[in-house]
C-alpha cells in the first residue's frame, strides 16, 4: 500500500551503502582466496560504474552463470560450503552477487541484511578491540544507508548524505544503552548448540602437536597475543619464564610427536615443591585446542583441567574462547625424582638415527661421570662450537640431527632441543622435548605480562636420577654474538634485550610505548568484553547485590532493564516542550534584534506589529531602514508564510546574518 | 478528557478501518497511531535470530553486541517511526466536486507543530499510490489525494492513512483518518450526445435587442461616460471623430435544457445527459436553462450557473 518496492535509483544512497559493503569486506580479504576478494572489489566497482550511469549490469544469464562458476570455485578452493572459512566465504559470495540484481527495496534490504551476516562471520577470525571498534563505524554506515533508501524523494535537507549518517549515528548512539543491557544481562548460554566445523576459531598458536625441524625454513613471525598473565606476587624472572605446553616424546620419521593423551591423575606424580609459589592468572586467547599453558611446575589444576602422562595441563573441551584461569607454580620443584614410570618410551630411537651424534655422545660420555655432567658436556659442545642462533636456518634433509649437528650448525629453538634430547637418548637419558613458550614482557602501563605467539618456544627434559625431570634448554647456551639478532628476539633472548633497546630510535620507543597502551585496552577488551561469559555475569549481578538469581528472573530483570532504557529514551524523543518550536527561532533573532533597537530608545509599542514598527523605524532612521526592513520581511516570511523545508532555511539564515549585522 | 475507553482502545475494527468519522483537525496522538513490522522488519528479526544463535553456538562475544545493537536499533527506530508522525495535524481543505466515474481530489493540510522535521510521510486512500511528502519543524503543507469520485451526490471523504516507515523501514507507523467532511460528485456526463437541436432556437424569438456587451450592434457617437474599451479607436486614428462601439442584446439563442427532452430513458441517463449539455452549453457560450421535474433553474450562463445547474442534477432526487 505504502509501496517502496520500486527503487528510483537514489546513487547517493547506493554509493553510500556501497562504501559500507567495502568496508564489511575488508576484514574478510586476508582470509579470502585471491579470486574471491578481487570478485568482490570488482563488483563493488562495477556496481559503482553502473550508478553513474556508466555500463549496465550483467543480464540474468550472465549472473546465473557467474553464480554457478563462483559456487563450482568455492567447493574447488574449500572443498565444502560449511565451516568458518567456507561459509563467510559463501556468504560474501551471495553478497557480492547480489549487488548485480539491486533493483528494488527489498533487494537493498537482502543487501544490507547479508552485510550484517559477513560482518558477524568476520568476528570468528578477529574480536579485538580494533574490530569492535571498527564494526560499530560499519554498522553506522549500514544504518545510515538504510535510513538512505528510506529518504529518496526529494529531501529538504541541503546535503543528505551527512543527513542520513548523522540521523545513523543518532539512532546507534540512542540504541547503545539498550545494547549494552542486552549484552549485560542476556542469560549466556554456553555453547556449541550444534557440533563446531573442525576450523571454527582461529588456531593461531605457534605451537602444533608434532615438530619436525629442518622442514620449515622459516619461522613465522606473529605478534598475536597467546595469553596475558596477572601475579598475584611479584613476578618470576626472567629465566624462570618457561611457560609449559604439549609434550612431545615420540621421534619417529626426523619428526616428534605426542600421542593420544593417557589422563593421569595429579596424584599419580611424585611432585615436591619448595621456595615460594608464584600465583598468577592466565587469560588464554582462543586457540582451538585443550592446552593450557602454566610456569614451570604448575602445583594445582584450574576447573575442567586435566593432567596427562606427560604432565602437561589439559582442558576439558578445546579453548574456542578467551579463558581465564587461575594458577599455581613452584619454580623449584623436582618431578618425580625416584620412580620413571614407562622409562623405555622416553629412551626408544628409531634404528639407526644420526649415527654420527651417537658416536660423539660415545665419545663425550667417556670423559665423564654421570649423566649430568654428560649433559653438561653436550651443552659445552653447543657453546663451544660454532653453532648459531637463526630464525631462517637452511633445510635438513635425511637426517636432520646429524645434518645440524655437524654441518649446517644453524637453527631456531627446535633444532637444538630436537637435537640435544634425540643425543640424550643415545646416552640412554631419558628425554622428551617441551614446547610452549618462554618469555613474556610485562605490559609498563597495566600490571600484567603479554605473550605472544613469537614467544613460542622448545627445549628439553631429561630425567636424571635422584633428580626427576630436569629442564634443560639447550638453546640458551648460544652466546649473544652468535645470535642472529632480530628485533623480535628481544623477549627470547633477555641478555639482548637491552642491546637492542639502546639501538631503538625514539619513534620506535613511542611506538611502542603506543602499542602497550593499545594493549592494555586490549586486554580489558577481551576480559570484560569478549571474555563476558556466564561466571562474570554471575559477578557482576553478584556486585549489584543480586545473588543466586536464576534465569527467570534474570530475563525480568533484562526486560524491566529495556524496558526503563527505552521509556528514558522515548520521553526525551516525545517531549512536549519544543526546544526550537515552530518559528520560535525566527521570534527569538526577532527579540534580539528588538533588544538591539531598544538600547538606541526604539521600543516596539505593545499593540505594534512588526509591520508598522517598521514603517515607524524606517521612517524616522532612513539611515537603517533597508536593513530594519530586510529583517522585518525575513521575520514575518518565516511566522506567517507557507514556507517549504528549502525556503524556510533560506530565510532564516538570512534573518540570522542580519540580525548579527544589524546595528544603529 | 479525551479519554478513549478500553473496549474502544482495543477494538480490532479501530485498528483496521480508523475511528467514526470525526471534525477536523486531527491530531495525530497515542490513542490512533499504530505500529506494526514491515515484511523487512519480520526479516529483520529473523536475521537477528539467526546471528544470534551463531553467536550462542560459537560462543562469540562480538556476535552477541552486535546482534543486540542491531537489536536495540531496531526498537530505538520503533519509537523514531512512532515520532515521525506523533502529533501531526489534519485537515482537509475544501473539496472541489468531481463527476461520478472521474476522480476526486482532496487536499488534505498537514501540519507539523513538533521541533522536529517528519520524513518520508505516505498519505493514500485505500488502494491508491501514497503521496510522499516531508515536513520541517513548524511547517504546513498541502497534498492532494485522488480517489474514485464515487455515486452521484454528496459523497464522504473516506477514510485515508497517514503512515511512515521511517528512519530504517522495518516498522511502519499509521494512522487512519476519517473526516467527516462530504464532496458533491455530479452525474458522469454522457458521451457523444450532442446538443438538442429541437430546442436550439427555441427561445431566440424571445431574443431581444437591447443593450448588452455580446454582440457587436453599430457604432453611435461617444457620449460621456461610456467604457474606454468600447472606443472605436481604429475609427478615431482614420479622425473619423469619436465613436462608440455598440453592442446588441445578449445572446439571443435561449437553449432550455429539459428533462422531459429525454422521455423513455431512465433517471440516471437522463441525468447523465442533462450533465453533458450543460457542459457543452456552458463550453460554447450558450444561454441555457434546465428544467427537472423537481426545480427550473432560468436561463443563464457563467461559472456560477454551470455549478448551479451541476448541482441541482447532482442532488437530483
């Protein structure tokens, strides 16, 4: 009845939401295959051309074809249309697509509707501070395109575009308070509802289950916060920052590996701390698999963890949020220092592995005593050879220990424990490799340390008798000249740290005193925000006095909590009392232009009209007449007249600048 | 007090068809203003549903916020849909009447008296294309609606609705006015009936000579306070003396227009029929008077008398 459905091409309300479909895609691009992201610019373009009158859009035929190809090159590239990947992909297919066949309202509505879908699917890659921040931009834009299609007919406003965003930003900023409820109290049910596709969050970690040196030549570099750690005490130094992760003891094919974890009770370990604990938070970013990450010797298991054969701290279900727990770590420890259980799987080599080492362990084994000062004189060897620190070591071939022990002499953390621990076992040493990270900085500005995905880190543990299990990390014995420096060493490698600082420029110090800063954000963000989950509602109703409550009453609570913000906000929308009332503008630059006659004696008599008092100012002051006139005329236009929206702005500007200008 | 009782408040009938007719203005307030979905706003929600379960599954807190943004702007441009027509004033203007089987205009005076600018206002009579039309604070405006003029005679205005989807289209806001103003609606003219030739020069033996301004008669000499305008100017300019153009007696063919002309046909054509010949009579300048059985109305011609005449068949009856 009221029919928008035919859509009189608005090209400013397209170009507007075509701006917001850009930026809805641009998180998406360095996830998307490079067809797809160069088909989605280039539809954004091609619609873009069409609005300016410029080439037609593709004909029916055509578009079927392109949706059938495009479909036929997802299942090519992905292999599937469901999962993180596959589906954001697909729906920004559908967008893209859809932009060709935008004729009428409801299209725009399809239109801005999948826009708001590819901007959620772009939150199961990124939910930092950056992103929401970024998301509530793009969904002014969406709103005020909406508000655009909505404004096609001739719109008394001088610049409609600057119109439809600033009517967009009033609604979001109305509609924030009612969010925020929403997003308070809304009972949280814990997920998944349905099973997760395998690649449902991002498994950004710089740790994996297997280990292979020599096959990577190179070591990614990421930035990516792993996890951020709060002390309860003071905080651990430097040396004592081996952060524990997955356990790798099974080398077979020049690879380690770890296998299906065997759950232990924490009974079930020999375990005798001293000194002082150190108590500390992680929060752990989302990493897609059960790990949990502790300081070398975590003494107790947060909820819902487990601990395997190799004492490695396990989550129940794989971590697809930000997770906080609470720890506890003794740095002194000993580790089942009696009994080794299971000895010969921390001993088994496949025949014939590296010969060459097993004669230089031979060899150094001769020299000495017992096994730690054997493993001592293998560390010797490290340090004293030419072995060198690098991130971009050259390939290993047949057999990566031999090859790196005696050839290339180059490599990253994994090289060495690889190494070193498949040496220990030729000197029938038990021995394993750890993985996890090692380091962190704390954050100057906020009472937390960071780390990050570069801190990933691999070193060893031998079992020596009497003593348990002993970390050695093989790659500290490198000496700082043979460390091939790399900015980003920096937390690896503390002794360099303040080399490197001295070198830094002061535009990098304050970047990257800028970038705590961001982080510190950042962290908040991600506890209090993305890391808003049951247990901190329960907090936070708690703090406001709320104990106990059950989600009855919780949704009563969300509707009266709406309910008030919206009656808030509607009775400053409906208030009666206007704040610039019809032609009050206009009655209020009148009185100050009566204001300016009266200080030169010109009253207005009570019962005078604007008219006459004009005529009577005008004709006794030709001096000011043309001006008392033009105001009078402007003045009355706007009480009396029937004025349109252009016209009415028109005079009243006017009115304005004579006003201001008028004097005697 | 205007108060509206609950019953009537929540009758479906107010809901669907807008109150009885009632005196102008109308004030557009709680009490008539409805709100409901659009088929985009139902879409809308079930989009909403839909990230929000993702959200839930993937425990995603990002998905949550935005669904409840999405959400709350949603509910927020529900009270902004409401606004833009909240207190909105109606009238409608006089009505010119229309012939049955035409159109008829209404205009219809709408007035903002809020501090606020109203948008995207659609106002249409049932089943017809809505007229947009926008509002600044403080303004009025007129719209003309059209409708199917209807039956011979006075006719109610109808109901009309003023509704709104502003800001984002995913409500729409509306209100259905019924005034209780009437339009006069005159018999549809007949085609193709050509005057009556029988009574053409029926009464032009009547006709007279005397003094009117129609036809030219001759020319006399000026005497003072005759017209300007009848100076022979031409006659002056050739120094033929000042002379007075004189006009003869008005019209002298007299058509009466006559019921009875039009034995055997049945009232409404014989109505139809009259309407045309006044119509055309009226057109070529013609002196005409029309007979009814119920009312003579002299012979006469001119806006006035055309209504006059118009009127008389249109309430014929």
């Amino acid at each position: 009845m009221l029919g928008f459905r035919s859509l009189s091409r608005p090209p400013l309300a397209n170009g507007l939401l075509l701006l917001a479909i850009l930026l809805v895609i641009l998180p998406h691009l360095p996830h998307l295959p490079i067809w797809l992201a160069l088909a989605g610019l280039l539809a954004i373009g091609w619609r873009l051309l069409h609005d300016t009158g410029r080439v037609p859009l593709p004909g029916r035929l055509v578009r079927t074809g392109l949706v059938v190809l495009a479909i036929l090159a997802l299942l090519a590239t992905y292999r599937t249309l469901v999962g993180r990947e596959a589906g954001s992909a697909l729906l920004l297919l559908m967008l893209t697509l859809k932009l060709f066949e935008m004729r009428s309202w409801r299209d725009v509505t399809v239109v801005v509707f999948l826009g708001f879908f590819v901007m959620v699917t772009a939150f199961l890659f990124s939910q930092s501070l950056l992103m929401g921040i970024y998301t509530l931009g793009v969904v002014t834009l969406l709103v005020a395109s909406m508000i655009s299609f909505q404004l096609p007919a001739q719109p008394f406003a001088r610049q409609p575009l600057l119109r439809d965003l600033r009517l967009g930003s009033r609604l979001l900023l109305q509609a924030l308070p009612v969010a925020l409820i929403l997003f308070l109290l809304f009972p949280r049910i814990p997920g998944p509802l349905w099973g997760l596709p395998e690649d449902a969050t991002t498994g950004r970690t710089g740790l994996s289950d297997e280990m292979a040196p020599g096959r990577i030549s190179r070591l990614a570099d990421s930035n990516a916060v792993a996890f951020r750690v709060q002390f309860d005490g003071p905080v651990p130094a430097p040396e004592q920052r081996y952060w524990r992760g997955p356990i790798l003891w099974q080398y077979n094919d020049n690879k380690w590996q770890t296998r299906p974890h065997q759950i232990r009770l924490l009974q079930q370990f020999d375990l005798r701390f001293q000194g002082q604990p150190v108590d500390y938070q992680v929060t752990l970013e989302p990493h897609n698999r059960q790990w949990l990450f502790a300081l070398d010797m975590p003494a107790t298991l947060p909820d819902n963890a487990q601990v395997n054969s190799e004492y490695q701290l396990l989550a129940r279900r794989r971590i697809d949020e930000a997770y906080r727990y609470p720890m506890r770590s003794y740095p002194d420890y000993q580790l089942d220092p009696q009994v080794l259980a299971e000895r010969a799987r921390y001993l088994s080599l496949p025949a014939n592995t590296s010969p060459r080492s097993r004669e230089l362990v031979a060899e150094l084994a001769a020299k000495t005593d017992s096994a730690s000062e054997l493993v001592e004189a293998v560390l010797d060897y490290f340090a004293d050879q030419p072995f060198y620190y690098t991130r971009e070591p050259p390939l290993l071939f047949d057999d990566p220990v031999d090859e790196f022990v005696f050839e290339t002499r180059r490599g990253y953390c994994e090289h060495y424990a690889s190494a070193f621990t498949v040496m220990m076992r030729q000197a029938e040493i038990p021995a394993r490799v750890v993985t996890g990270y090692y380091g962190g900085e704390m954050n100057p500005l906020a009472d937390y340390m960071i780390v990050r995905q570069s801190n990933a880190h691999a070193w060893s543990e031998v079992w020596l008798e009497g003593r348990g299990w002993v970390r050695i990390d093989p790659t500290s014995v490198i000496p700082p000249s043979r460390v091939e420096l790399d900015a980003d060493l920096a937390s690896r490698q503390p002794e360099v740290r303040s080399q490197l600082d001295a070198q830094r420029s002061w535009l990098q110090k304050s970047l990257r005193q800028a970038g705590f800063v961001w982080d510190a954000l950042d962290n908040r963000w991600q506890q209090w925000v993305i890391g808003y989950n049951r247990s901190q509602q329960n907090a936070l109703l708690k703090a406001l006095g709320l104990d106990d409550i059950n989600w009855r009453t919780l949704i009563m609570l969300l509707f009266i909590g709406i309910g008030v913000a919206l009656l808030v906000i509607a009775a400053v929308l409906f208030r009666p009392t206007p704040r610039s009332a019809p032609g009050n503008r206009a009655a209020r630059l009148y009185r100050r232009f009566l204001r300016k006659l009266a200080r030169r004696g010109w009253q207005k008599a009570p019962g005078e009209t604007p008219a006459r008092f004009c005529r009577r100012v005008a004709y006794q002051q030709p001096g000011v007449a043309d001006a008392v006139t033009h105001i009078t005329r402007h003045y009355l236009q706007l009480r009396y007249a029937p004025l349109n929206g252009d016209q009415y702005r028109r005079h009243l500007k006017s009115l304005r600048r004579a006003v201001r200008r008028f004097s005697l | 007090m205007r108060t509206t009782s609950l019953i009537r408040r929540f009758n479906l009938a107010r809901f669907f068809q807008g109150d009885a007719p009632s005196p102008a203005p109308w004030r557009l307030n709680r009490r008539n203003v409805y709100i409901l979905p659009t088929r985009q706003g139902i879409f809308f929600g079930v989009t909403l549903a839909v990230i929000l379960l993702g959200a839930i599954n993937y425990s995603n807190s990002l998905g949550y916020f935005l669904t409840f943004l999405l959400g709350s702007i949603a509910l927020v441009g529900l009270l902004h849909t409401y606004r833009n027509l909240l207190q909105l004033q109606l009238r409608v203007a006089t009505i010119n009447p229309a012939f049955a089987g035409g159109e008829v205009s209404v205009p219809v005076v709408l007035e903002n008296p809020g501090p606020t600018p109203r948008y995207r206002l659609a106002i249409a009579f049932a089943d017809q294309p809505p007229v947009i039309c926008e509002l600044p604070p403080g303004r009025h405006t007129t719209v003309t609606l059209h409708k199917p003029a209807g039956m011979r005679g006075w006719q109610p205005v109808g109901r009309f609705t003023l509704g709104s989807t502003f800001p984002l289209g995913l409500f729409r806001a509306w209100s259905h006015v019924v005034p209780d103003e009437q339009y006069l609606v005159y018999p549809a003219p007949a085609t193709g009936a050509g005057l009556p030739q029988a009574s053409r020069y029926m009464a032009s033996l009547l006709g007279d000579q005397g003094v009117g301004s129609d036809d030219f008669a001759g020319l006399r000499g000026y005497r003072g306070g005759d017209s300007l305008k009848h100076i022979h100017w031409k006659a002056l300019a050739r120094e033929q003396g000042l002379l007075t153009k004189q006009f003869g007696g008005d019209r002298s063919e007299r058509l009466w227009l006559d019921w009875r002309m039009l034995a055997g046909m049945d009232p409404e054509s014989r109505l139809s029929r009259l309407c045309r010949w006044v119509l055309e009579a009226e057109q070529q300048g013609l002196e005409y008077g029309l007979w009814l059985p119920d009312q003579i109305l002299e012979p006469g011609h001119g806006p006035q008398h055309r209504q006059q005449c118009l009127r008389a068949l249109a309430l014929f009856g």
